[in-house]
C-alpha cells in the first residue's frame, strides 16, 4: 500500500508499484494548500484504476486572493485615462488654485468660505465640504498652515483620509475560494451590463475563467446585451431558457452550480435594475443573495452596487437602501466623465464608509478603472 499524505492507495496490478510512484509525485507536487482529488479513469472493471492526482486550488487560489491587487496596480499605469476622465470637475475645481495663489492669512475665513463653495458646487455636500474646510481652518489658526501650497497639500490629505480611514481595502475581495461569485445590483440604467462587460474584461486580462449571469430577466434584450459582452470578452454565460419566464434567484444559483462544475475563477452576476423605493423588487434582490449563498456557502464575496455618478448626491438615498437590503461591499461609480459632480465619489464614502471600488470614465472597454484615492484627488487637484 502507498501513502501520500492523508491518502492511501492500495496495489492491486503489476503496474501498480509505478503508479504509486507516479500519484506520489502527482501529490507532493500539488501546493500545500490546494485540494487533492484522485482522477479515476472511465474504464470497466478491468480496466477501471487511479491515473493521477489533480491539483485543485493551490497557486490559483492564491493568485485569486491577490487578484484585486494586481488589477489595481497594473492600473496605475493608466493614470492618464483616471486624469482626462475627471475634466469637468477638475475645470470646476481650478478654482482653488486661483483662491490660494492670491491667499493671505487677512483674508482666510472669505478664501475658505469660497473654498467650501468650490467644493459645494462638485457635489462634495454640505457635511462633507464643512468637515473638510473645518480641518483646514484649525490647521491655519494653529500655525501649521502658512502659504497656498501648503493648504493645498493638506486639503488634498484631507479628502483621501475620508475615502480611506473609515472603509476597509479599496481592492476587490474575492477570497481564496473558486469561483468568487460578484453580485452586481442597481437602479435602471446606471450601468450593471456594461459594467459587468468591463470587468469581464478586466478579468480575462488576467488569465481568469469567467462566467457571467443573466439575471436580469425583466428588461428586454438585457441578455441579449449580456452575451454580446460574453462574446467580446471571452467569457461564458448562463442564460434562461428562451421563452420561459425564468426567476432571477434561479438563473444565478444555476451559474454558480456551473461555475462550481466546471471550474470557473470568477462568476459576475447581472441582476435587474429596479427602484430603491419599491419594496417588492427590494426583496427579491434580497432573494437573489439567499440564492447565491445556498448554491455556494459565503457567496457571494462582493455585492457591488452600481451607481450613476452624472446623479450627484441623489444617489446617497439609493445606497443607503440598497446597503440596508443586501449588505453592499463596494461602489461602481459610472459615468464621471459625463458630470462636473465627481465630489459625490468623497461624499458617498464619507457618509456611508463603504469602499468605492470602481470608477467609470469613459466609454471605452478599458474606462473602468480601479479606485486609488490617491490618484483620484490627484486627478481632481493636480
């Protein structure tokens, strides 16, 4: 009898000293933390026998934990893309520049009152600008502010420890488990598909087996528009069957189970778009991650919550629900390129400290772009 770790097998043909042999490389050449599985041939009885071990997990596992770090920092070499996407709040903010070349400590309460102004007219909101201009002040009475570029400076550091210090890490989560199943929820119109298609693409860049869900089986032609994404991107796609008015819990338990099957990296979940306020439509979201998660224990590992940026403050009563009802993990903010409000990304992280994990900013494939608060303030006051 040969024993590999936990694993016994027994001699029972002339050529079962080499197998043996074989199955003990086969296993200790498996990671220490991937699964092992026996591969049984189809054979009959005769000829029925163990021919090798399949490593199950183990380094891509591990690549699926660091997944969201490596995306995000293959990213900032499109600093560019995130630079021209925020134009237009950029132009509104080009004000604080003019404000602080001119700033004498005579004037500060009127140049920090137009300061607060400034970012009032971004979509900063009101509670959001005060706590920044109120920090600037204690910091210019104490002393420890003295010219233009030092206030910037500060202000700058100000608005990235709101986005940081009360959220947790601004990369994807997706565990150390296949598939990592995201659940991508939102109103109408603010993005889902497009969304999931460019993060297909994201994915796939990265070698990862993708499989999407159709589940949003309500609009017409949303899965028509979903495997259209499939097809660009390379991935695979679970759809209802044609003419069958199929439930939406349904279609993602049934991809899980696929991804599950066959070994899938990654499932991307669409769901319909709906209103916060209607309350049906709330629960069977709600539905759908009971779904998920009987299909797949601990699934899904991000619900990331799409929201149109051209919208300003009129998404924060949005997210707050949408969080109450299914417990979001992370912001998709689109649209920013299309909107001189792009204030509402500090605003929406502030107020509810939930992590802003994507930006769109443009329409191209590549436009979605891994939030870096860093890069995004940068961007906004350069």
């Amino acid at each position: 009898m040969a024993t590999m770790g936990s694993l016994s097998l027994a001699a029972t043909s002339s050529g079962a000293v080499g197998v043996a042999q074989q199955l003990q490389h086969d296993w200790r050449s498996c990671p220490a933390n991937a699964v092992r599985n026996v591969v049984v041939n189809g054979g009959g009885r005769q000829t029925r026998g163990v021919v090798g071990v399949r490593c199950e997990g183990g380094q891509k596992v591990g690549f699926l934990g660091r997944l969201g770090r490596v995306i995000k920092e293959k990213a900032k070499s499109d600093i560019q893309l995130l630079f021209s996407g925020f134009s237009k709040t950029r132009e509104n903010l080009a004000v604080v520049d003019e404000l602080l070349t001119y700033w004498n400590l005579d004037e500060s309460e009127d140049i920090l009152d137009e300061l607060e102004e400034a970012l009032l007219v971004s979509d900063f909101g009101p509670k959001t600008a005060m706590k920044i201009v109120d920090a600037l002040r204690k910091d210019i009475l104490a002393g420890r502010l003295k010219s233009g570029p030092q206030i910037k400076e500060a202000l700058k550091k100000n608005i990235v420890k709101l986005l940081t210090d009360k959220v947790s890490s601004t990369e994807l989560q997706l565990g150390t488990r296949r598939p990592a199943v995201l659940m991508i929820v939102g109103v109408n119109g603010g993005g889902k598909t497009t969304t999931i298609g460019k993060l297909a693409n994201r994915f796939n860049k990265e070698g990862v087996k993708v499989l999407m869900a159709a589940g949003d089986t309500f609009r017409a032609a949303a899965g028509e528009q979903l495997e259209v994404w499939a097809q660009r991107t390379g991935s695979e796609i679970v759809m209802p069957e044609a003419g069958v008015k199929a439930r939406p819990a349904a279609v993602l338990s049934q991809a899980v189970k696929r991804g599950i099957e066959e070994d899938f990296d990654v499932v991307l979940c669409d769901t319909s778009g709906r209103l916060h306020t209607n309350y049906n439509l709330m629960e069977e979201l709600r539905g759908c991650k009971r779904a998920v998660n009987k299909a797949l224990p601990n699934a899904p590992n991000e619900i990331l919550l799409v929201l149109d940026g051209t919208t300003g403050l009129n998404m924060l009563p949005q997210a707050r629900e949408f969080n109450q009802v299914v417990g979001v993990t992370g912001f998709i903010l689109t649209k920013l390129d299309g909107t001189a409000r792009g204030g509402c990304v500090v605003s929406v992280v502030d107020d509810l400290s939930i992590p802003v994990k994507f930006v769109g900013v443009g329409e191209g494939l590549n436009d979605l772009q891994p939030f870096d608060a860093e890069s995004f303030v940068n961007a906004l006051f350069p």
